[in-house]
C-alpha cells in the first residue's frame, strides 16, 4: 500500500513503506475511485528517502488502456489556461490524499514454455528476459481453449544457461470464477492419464 499525493494524466507521486523503489523501475499502480478501479503501468522518474522505511516516488505512466484513460480524466479537473511556453502547468493535475496499491511490475511481453500448470501457479522455461525472484507478472494462459489472465509472483528463478531461465509462479491474484475454470480443467486432465 502506498500513500497518492498528486496525480495527472501523465504521472502520480506518492510515498510508500518499504517498497525501495529505484529509477528506472517499472511499478503497477491501482486507484480505486468511488467503486471503480483503475490500474496503470509506470516508471519510477524519482525515488527520494524519506526516512529509513519511506521513499516519495514520482511515476510517469507507461501504459494504460483506453478506459483507464477515460476514467482518469473524468477525475481530473479541466487543463487551466497557462502560458504557452509553460507545457507542465497546462496539464491538468489534482492534489489528492488517498490510498492506492503499487506492485512491480513488468511491461514486457514474453512467449514463455509452460511445463506445469495447477490452480495454484505455473512452472515455465524463459529465453532472453532476465527474472528476479520476486518479481510480480501478468500471464495469459490458455485453459482448454479459454484465455485466462492471472497475477502471479515469482517464487523460484534458475538459470538453466543458453540465456534460459526455469520459473515457477504462484498465483496471487485468481478470481472465484478463473478458479473454478483451472480446477476444472486440471482436474480433468489429471484424471484422463497418460
């Protein structure tokens, strides 16, 4: 959890606990909005100590769909008249004082071989991205022929050479429904044998 402070179109800054952030680092950050949830990838421009636990972090925002768009700028306030020469001051920005989730996040896509799959997580094989354990991804899984999309974190990362990593995922982030759906299928697959 983290601490929003200011927010426009093109970035949040916030304060966070023991997240260490670094420049260059690529986040996901989610705002809920009354009962609406928006969720955007971006990358740390700033991350300034505090104290010893707590950073201020400025993020510009990397990717972000055409909803989260939309449902952004219908929380921001109109772009004021500014000067011309002036670009940061035309954007429009509120201050704001609400909680909001910050998670690592990557905004590569990668083709990666499954070995195992089970409602709890996959194990897959990588070639020419480097993971860290602990890193926080999206996958897109095919369970018997519907796309299913989990968060997941790494729990295990070995370097198997020819620039190949070997990983293990465990799901954190799985709906009742895409739950059902992976039990189902696994189970089935399971009980039909070699």
């Amino acid at each position: 959890m983290a601490h929003a402070l200011d927010l426009s179109i093109g970035g949040v800054r916030f304060q966070c606990l023991g997240l260490d952030l670094r420049h260059g680092e690529v986040v996901r950050v989610t705002f809920t909005f009354d009962d609406e949830t928006l969720s955007v990838v971006g990358q740390v421009l700033r991350a300034e100590a505090l104290d010893e636990m707590t950073q201020d972090v400025a993020l510009a925002f990397l990717k972000m769909s055409e909803e989260a768009r939309v449902l952004l700028q219908a929380h921001l306030p109109a772009p004021e008249e500014a000067n011309a020469g002036d670009e940061r001051r035309r954007l429009s920005r509120i201050n704001i004082d609400t909680g909001i989730t910050v998670t690592r996040a990557s905004v590569v896509d990668m083709v990666a071989q499954a070995q195992d799959v089970s409602a709890g997580g996959v194990h897959f094989v990588v070639e020419g991205i480097e993971l860290e354990l602990g890193d926080v991804l999206r996958v897109m899984l095919d369970v018997g022929g519907t796309p299913v999309s989990v968060i997941g974190q790494l729990v295990r990362v070995t370097d198997i050479g020819d620039f190949k990593q070997e990983a293990a995922l465990a799901f954190l982030d799985v709906t009742p429904e895409v739950l059902a759906l992976l039990n189902r299928h696994y189970t089935e697959s399971a009980n039909e044998g070699p």
